[in-house]
C-alpha cells in the first residue's frame, strides 16, 4: 500500500495543509511587524555586536 492511500483513509486530512499554512502566515507576519516596528538606535547597536570586544 502506498503512503498517499494512508492519507487518503484519514477523515478531513485537507485540513492540515490550512493549519500549517495558517500557522506560517502568523509567524511570519509577525517577524515581518517586529523587524519593521525595530528602533533604528537598537539595530545599529546589534549590528556592531560582533565587533565589540
């Protein structure tokens, strides 16, 4: 038996597909709002890290 058989034996298997993908959205929306909202002070000071010692 092959593996596209199992899914197909599960009920409402389509639904996975649209939580991951509703999952991903929401993360990634929210990456995007924080790098945006960042103070440009904060990422100047961040971006110097590796260098100060």
């Amino acid at each position: 038996m092959k593996f596209i058989n199992y899914l197909e034996s599960i009920t409402d298997v389509s639904i996975y597909p649209l939580t991951s993908l509703f999952i991903f959205v929401i993360f990634f929306a929210g990456v995007l709002y924080r790098v945006l909202r960042e103070d440009k002070a904060s990422i100047e000071e961040q971006k110097n890290i590796p260098f100060d010692l």
